[in-house]
C-alpha cells in the first residue's frame, strides 16, 4: 500500500469514527402525559421521532385493557436493540444475517408495596448463513449482555433463548 493509499485509508477510517461517534453520542426521548388517578386515570405515550403514540391506563398496564403500557415499550426497545448488536456482532466476524427475528417478555411483579420488572426473557431467531448454532450461541449472549438496552436493565434478570433457523 503506497503512502498515499495509507493517508487516504486512515482518513476514512477517522471520519466512520466520527460518525459512529455521533450516532452513538446522541440523545433520543419520549414523553408521556397521565390524568387522573391511577386506577382511573389515562395517559398517553409519545416517541420523540413521532414514529409511535400510545394510549394507556391501569387497565392496559395492569390487566388485559385495551393501549400499551411501558413494559411493552421497554420490551420493544430491548428486542430492537439487542436484535442491533447481534446483527452487528455476526456481521462484524463476517456472518451477515438474513433476519434476527426477537420478542421480548417483560415480567412486571408486585414487590413490596410497588411493582418491579423482575425479568425479561429474550426469543431470538435467526436465519445467518454459514454459522452453526453454537456460533449462533455465542453471538446472541455477547449481544445479550453488550446491547446497551441490557446494560440498562441490569437490575432485571435477562434469560435469552436463541434459536438459528
């Protein structure tokens, strides 16, 4: 490689960083409005990106009423976010996956005189070309325990069953 190629390699490799930098370094939100009590009340949800708005109550949080509540939320950004680092964890050793299909099951307990999230099981499915399922394996709890969703919810147990289809 002559010096210039050197230069010019070094370069881009400083501007991804760059940009990964940025991506990495920036701030989302969400916001959410209750009226009322609790076991009366209603409320709505927001992402900032105005991708997603969600009616919920005690009913939809509690029992089986109609809207979303924020363990479902908490359970979509941590399916999205780990099914992120997975695909970028194969992709990274060369095994580009097809489809990282996961749910997420968000365990929302009486503890106490509150509630707590006590778990979070993770269902993952993957349809990875060339890898075998102890690979597979090994990818999933890597991003199961590096996804910075995860990090987050360290106080909860995370179990992780996955599956290469």
């Amino acid at each position: 490689m002559t010096g210039l190629m050197r230069s010019v390699a070094a370069w881009i490799d400083n501007l991804l960083a760059d940009i990964i930098t940025e991506v990495i370094m920036s701030v989302r939100n969400a916001s959410a409005i209750w009226e009322g009590d609790l076991q009366e009340g209603k409320g709505n949800m927001r992402l900032g990106s105005g991708a997603f708005a969600g009616d919920y109550s005690f009913s939809s949080r509690f029992k089986d009423g109609k809207g979303t509540n924020p363990e479902e939320l908490i359970g979509a950004a941590h399916a999205g976010c780990f099914s992120m680092a997975l695909a970028h964890g194969l992709s990274q050793s060369g095994h580009k996956p097809n489809r990282i299909e996961t749910t997420a099951n968000v365990h929302l307990e009486k503890a106490g005189e509150g509630f707590k999230i006590t778990a979070i099981d993770l269902n993952t499915e993957g349809d990875v070309p060339g890898v075998d399922s102890a690979t597979f394996q090994k990818f999933a709890e890597d991003a199961k325990t590096n996804c910075p969703v995860s990090q987050l919810l360290t106080g909860a147990e995370i179990t992780l069953r996955a599956k290469l289809i």
